[in-house]
C-alpha cells in the first residue's frame, strides 16, 4: 500500500490498495500516477508514526508483550515481542490448523470418532470433563470445535493421543517458528508474540484461501467463548491462561482492513484491571489501525 499526498503536503489524501497504475514520474520514494482525482504523487515507502503506541505501552514495560500486523500491508509492529511465555492454550489455534490442513489434503477424515478414555482427563478448561462420561465418543471435527471455542484441554489431549506430536513440530518448523519449544500436550508449550503472530498469519491466510474448512475453522474462532481482546469488529480469537503465568489472547480482527493482534503477559488473570488493560490496549490498536489503514 502507499498513501496519496500532494507533494510538499503533510496531510494524508488517501491510500491506495494493491494495483496497477501507470507511472509518470520519479522522484525518490515518490511516483506521481494518475488517479480518478488525477494526476497525485503516491509516497511507496509509507511508515505511520508509532509513538502513541509506545507511549501507550509505556505503563507495561516488559511485563507484556505485543505483535501486531496490518494483513493488507504487511505493516509490523512489536512490542518485547521475543520475550518466552508459558503458551497455555494459545498452541491449541495452531495445532487445529495443523489438522484442518492435513484433512484439506484427504490425510485425515473429520468424521473419525476418538472415544474419552481415561487417559485424556485433565483439570482445567472445557465441558467434556464435567459433562461427558468416560466412553463418549467425539468425531475430530467436534473435539477440533470444543479445543478453539471452549478451549477444551480434554479435547486437545485427545487429539494429541489420536495424531501425536511429530507431526505437528515439523509444522511448526515449516512455518518458521521454533520446534523446539513445543511440548508434548500442545498446551504446554512456550512461546513468543512474534512466534504467534506467525501461527496467526498462517491461520488467516488458511481461512482467506477458501478452503473445504476454512468457514468452519474461522467460525469456531469467531465464537471464543473467552476473549480478552475486544473490538468494534468481528475478532476471530484463540485465548490461553494459566494461573499464575499466563494470560494471554491472539486474534485476527476483521476491521475494513483487517488486522492481527496478539498480547501475552504473565500475570494472575481474571480480574477486573485484567480485562480492562486488554480492552484498553485493544482500541490503541484499533483506532492506530483505522486511522492509518482504513
């Protein structure tokens, strides 16, 4: 993207998405081209001015850590974002996309029930603990909807026991995040913002692609029954907690030019000053966004 401004101007004209337009002169980062307004310079080298967000972040110090990127640009920033967390169940949106393209590959069938066994009882989050009787079977597709929407640990062992964890690392790797830092439960894996921001990248662009899954997957996401980042558009989101050392949330949000945002921090979680820091961090970015890539 670059953004139109008369030459010599400060001000901000407009922006103009991914085209092709005819050139009619050079100079520097600058191309004047024609336009349904005529003939405007466009500045191809636009960088919009991050100190709101830093004075923002400010407060947190290191305590919390910040990826967000604009997925029309490309546009990055990051706060501490290579600081190593406790992941909780934030591996838990990469794993379903590890699966959700082994079945768009015919590899897996998400029709195959898995029953609950014993051995996947587990404290912690979800409904199949506290709801279901050891014995029930699950399809993949189900316990895929319970492991993104409900956060599910029971769910997600499950699928840890059915696929195993091999699998799942090369995919990391290929992705370009880091193996070695997957554990052997998923949920218990550590992480960093940037490493997120890969797995959310790839999570959007699995779902813009049109694939057989890609509705479903974007809509358990859509339906996180526990988010901590808020927005006035539609957040696709996968949230992990885990007291005392985690609390953390990654969404995609689909303002008109849509966005991903992923904070982590290790703090107690679930009070009040909790939900109102995310929130409040949230609309910095919302608005930073709105403002500079509407």
């Amino acid at each position: 993207m670059g953004i139109f401004r008369y030459k010599g101007d400060t001000a901000m004209v407009t922006a103009i998405s991914p085209q092709t337009v005819v050139v009619l002169e050079q100079y520097g980062d600058w191309l004047q081209i024609e336009t349904w307004l005529g003939s405007m310079w466009l500045y191809i080298n636009f960088m919009p001015p991050t100190h709101d967000l830093h004075a923002a972040l400010a407060r947190f110090d290191s305590n919390l850590s910040i990826y967000y990127e604009n997925l029309a640009t490309g546009f990055v920033f990051r706060h501490n974002a290579d600081r190593v967390y406790f992941g909780a169940s934030l591996s838990k949106a990469s794993f379903a996309l590890h699966i959700y393209q082994m079945a768009e590959r015919g590899e897996v069938d998400l029709g195959v029930a898995i029953t609950f066994t014993a051995a996947d009882q587990n404290w912690g989050s979800g409904i199949i603990q506290n709801r279901y009787a050891l014995g029930t079977r699950f399809t993949i597709g189900e316990l895929l909807r319970l492991n993104l929407s409900y956060s599910d640990n029971v769910a997600t062992l499950m699928l840890v026991r059915h696929f195993g964890i091999a699998g799942y690392r090369q995919f990391v790797a290929d992705l370009g995040a880091d193996p070695a830092r997957v554990c052997g439960r998923v949920m218990d894996s550590d992480l960093t913002a940037n490493e997120v921001g890969i797995f959310a990248r790839a999570i959007h662009d699995y779902i813009e692609s049109g694939g057989i899954y890609s509705e479903v997957f974007q809509g358990h996401l859509l339906n996180n029954q526990f988010p901590f980042i808020v927005s006035s558009y539609p957040v696709a989101s996968k949230t992990g907690w885990t007291t005392p050392r985690a609390w953390h949330d990654m969404a995609i949000v689909y303002a008109p030019s849509p966005y991903i945002l992923v904070i982590m921090s290790a703090r107690e979680g679930w009070t009040t000053r909790d939900y109102q820091d995310f929130a409040e961090i949230s609309m910095v970015f919302e608005n930073f966004n709105d403002t500079w890539f509407p």
